[in-house]
C-alpha cells in the first residue's frame, strides 16, 4: 500500500525558507523524500493516483518514531489502576492515604470490603519515620494491604496480608526476590481485562510518539503479545524479553533475539534474556562498592541477586542458544560485575540502568559493544537520594555525556511504572539535568538534543528506512527542556500507517 506525507519539515529548518518534505511510503518503507517549495508537485492535479492515501502533515516537524527501550508494560498498566501513594510525604501519611482509601471504599459499596488493596508509587527514602505494617494495622483490619514502592523493588505489607502471603516478617516489609514473587502473585487478572487495559496504555504510549517498546514484564510473553496483536492492539513494535525461570522454555522454542514471531504482522520480537543482577537505589539495595550512610551488616552495600558465576552461566547458555543479554545492574560494583561477565562470555547485550559506574568501566562498556539503556528520568527522580546515598560518587551516577564521549551505544526508556512511559520527559531531563525549576545537577553531562532523539530512536528519516515517523507542531531543535517535557505530538506513524493523529 501506499501512503504520501505532504507539507512536512525537517527539524532545524534544512533547506530553503519556506520549503518542506514529500514522503512517499510503500508497504511501510520510506521509497522516496522530495524536498519542494510551497507548491509542491506532489499536490498538483492529476498526480493523485501516485500518491495513495495522502495526509498533508500542514508544515509539522517530522522525526524518527521512539522507542522506549526499558518498560514493565503490563505492570504499567496494572499500576495505572492501583491506589496512587506518590502523595505520602511520610509512612505515617501513607497509611493515612490508605485509611482514606478503606473509608471511601466502605461508603461506596455501603459496608466494609475485604478484598485486596493494591497501592504503588511511595518514596520513602527522606521520611521521618519508616514503614511497618503496625502502621497499616491500625486502620485496615482483615483487609490485606500490598504497596509497592515506585522502584518495585520493595513491598509494605499489614498482617493480613503477611497471613494471605504466609509470610512472617516482623516489619511487613519485603525486598528484592520476595517482593517479585508477591507482585507476581496479585497479576492475576483475567486476560480480557488486562489486553484492555495494556490497549489503553499503548494508545497513551502512541500519543507520545512511542513506535516501539522493550517489554521487561516479569512474565512470559509471546503469547500475551500475539494474543492483543490478533486482537487489534497494533499500536506498537515489541520486543519481549525472556527471564531465567522461562529460558529452557525460549531455547526449547527456538527463540533466537530478533527473531519474528509468526503472526503478528512483523510488530513482535524476540527480545534478549533479562537477568536482575542487583537492587535498586531507593530499596538501599543496589550493590556498590560502598557502605550506605546508616547501614551495617551482610547487605550495608547493597544485594547481588545472582552471584557471577551463575550469572555467566546463564548469559553463556543464552548466547549458545542465539540470545542476548540484558544485565539490570545499578550500583557501580553491579556494573563492573556485568561487565566482567560480558567479556568472560563474549556475547551481546546490554546493561539496564547503569546509574552508577566508574569511568574506567565506562571505557569498557565501549570497548565490549555493550548497550547502556538508561532512564534519564530517574537523574531527576534520584537526585537529593544520590547526593546522600552515594555523596563521594555523585558525579559517577548517569554519566550521558561521558558515555557519548566514549561511543558508547545509548539508548533511553522508563522503566515504567517506575517513571512515565513517556519518552519526552527523559529527553528534557538529559539535555537540561533539571526539573520542576531546579538547578541543573551535575550538569557536566548534560547533552544534546540531537543525540538525546538519537538515543530515543532506532531508525532514520532516509529512504529505505521503515516508515515509523513522528509529526510535531513545534521543532525539538530549537525547544526549551520545558517545551519538551510537555511535547504535543501531532500523528504517530509505525510503517507507514497512523496509530495517533491529532492534526
């Protein structure tokens, strides 16, 4: 089929004022780019039959379709329908929310409930007090209650819940593996209403530009994609990714990373295996090669989850079966772990996250060809946490600049739930290192627009390309870190075809 984009510009103004770009899209490939004036001859009588469908794009800005490389689509989903703790400014304060929440509920449904209530997104790292599930007590009676913080690596449960899990933690506070199993075990939403809810969130996604998604669900998903693909959802690309409890299961399935799966019109992929190295920064649970200011014991510098020899293991057996490697490693002892598990293999891959790392390891992670995906959202959500928690290496925590500097290959995403799937806000928080106002932090690595939509993005405008575009009302070049952070996006386009148009 083909489709001509009329009247759109090239952002930095290339070429003649007043001119613009015709683009001519067959079977969801770019086969041709005319630079024209105002009178274009595309738009010329009796050039109609060349064009196809056309949409005259009115002069927007067009640019590369974005990806976001690091997304929990389904939590994403699931989260956007949990009771929103953002809000607590204290454990104290957050069980008020949830004491809240019970009441409203009570009154609702005229008379108490006891089913589950699910609550995400609290920072817990500048309370005053800490959280404890006497807390929760006092107000939720037989009523479990699960809240997850917004880094899910750390989970606050009352006793009812602690009953419901059979867990007997004296604080109703749960991290790392036991915080991961107990997310797993509330996902038990019946497959219609989940496919209806991921739908939502990928017209939301598509909204904001996003063509593509690496999908980190903590699931097996091939099937779960190729079922809301048939079913209609064919807003995005997605690549999922495997985890070590499904390995054997992708091997015995021939899965090989970019693989097509069958039946899905070309939009679903096989991703890498992901393997959860360490913790995060908020749950102290990243693994550094300091001690957390507060912290003594056998975890004051964080927790390795998987030690390396069985993490090389599980990359060489992924590597011999066509697989590569996404290594979620935060702290800077994590990321020179993954990194020296990546040469003792030599395989491809990527490092998740990579917030905290040397510079030496920097220069390694070019050397070996290993993707840095990053959050640079996280920069800004993280800041006042870095400066306390890792103060003597601040300057070491998302090092864009540097890592461009050593051509390393740098791509953005979310980690959403964890932050907005929207990939606009990572690029103003990479090329301003502020937000809400503040003063640029550590702005040495602040870096360009043109390499932040870079690293937003897998193809180019050039022909030959696939034809996943983006059409904006203003030029990105020549934008504020407040003009994108809040971006309108006019139409999306994934091979051609409009998933988003708001012309």
């Amino acid at each position: 089929m083909r489709r001509t984009l009329l009247n759109a510009r090239i952002p930095g103004e290339r070429g003649l004022i007043g001119s613009g770009v015709n683009v001519v899209i067959d079977d969801g490939i770019i086969t041709d780019i005319e630079f024209v004036g105002q009178t274009s001859a595309f738009a010329l009588p009796g050039r109609e039959a060349d064009q196809g469908e056309v949409i005259d794009l009115g002069g927007r800005y067009l640019i590369p379709g974005l990806w976001d490389n690091h997304v929990h689509f389904g939590q994403w989903a699931l989260m956007r329908q949990r009771l929103d703790m953002s809000r607590a400014e204290s454990a104290d304060h957050a069980a008020a929310i949830v004491a809240e929440h019970l009441m409203l509920r009570s009154v609702n449904h005229d008379g108490a409930i006891t089913d589950p209530v699910v609550g995400f997104g609290w920072r817990g790292s500048f309370w005053d007090d800490v959280p404890h599930k006497d807390l929760l007590d006092r107000y939720t009676g037989k009523t479990p209650i699960y809240l997850f913080s917004v880094d899910l690596h750390t989970v606050w449960l009352n006793s009812a819940a602690l009953a419901e899990q059979g867990h007997s933690s004296s604080t109703g506070v749960l991290v790392e593996e036991d915080c991961y199993a107990i997310e797993k075990s509330l996902q038990q939403v019946d497959d219609e209403t989940l496919d209806a809810w991921v739908h939502d969130a990928a017209r939301k996604a598509a909204a904001r530009g996003v063509v593509g998604i690496v999908d980190f669900e903590l699931a097996w998903n091939a099937e779960a994609w190729r079922r809301r693909i048939r079913n209609g959802n064919d807003l995005l690309r997605v690549e999922f990714a495997v985890y070590p409890e499904h390995l054997d299961r992708a091997i015995d399935s021939g899965l090989r990373t970019g693989d097509t799966i069958a039946s899905t019109e070309g939009l679903l992929r096989v991703g890498p295996l992901k393997v959860i190295s360490d913790g995060s920064l908020g749950s102290k649970t990243a693994y550094c090669s300091h001690v957390y200011p507060g912290l003594s014991g056998p975890h004051a510098k964080g927790i390795l989850n998987v030690a390396p020899k069985e993490l090389r293991a599980l990359m060489r057996r992924a590597n011999e079966h066509g697989l590569d490697s996404a290594i979620h490693a935060i702290g800077d002892e994590a990321n020179s772990l993954a990194l020296d598990a990546f040469e003792a293999v030599g395989c491809d891959g990527s490092i998740e996250h990579a917030q905290l790392i040397r510079r030496e390891d920097i220069e390694r992670m070019a050397v070996l060809d290993i993707v840095a995906s990053v959050q640079p959202e996280h920069a800004m959500d993280d800041r006042d946490v870095v400066d306390r928690e890792w103060a003597e290496q601040s300057g070491d925590a998302f090092p864009l600049a540097l890592m461009l500097d050593a051509d390393v290959d740098v791509r953005f995403g979310s980690d959403a739930p964890v932050s907005p799937l929207d990939p606009w806000q990572a690029i103003a928080a990479a090329v301003s290192r502020s937000r809400d106002g503040r003063e640029p932090w550590h702005p040495e690595h602040v870096i360009g627009v043109e390499a932040a939509l870079e690293a937003s993005a897998r193809t180019r405008f050039a022909v030959g390309e696939p034809a996943d575009l983006v059409a904006l009302d203003i030029d990105p070049l020549r934008a504020s870190a407040e003009e994108l952070r809040v971006m309108k996006v006019a139409a999306t386009f994934v091979g051609g075809r409009p998933t988003h148009l708001a012309l």
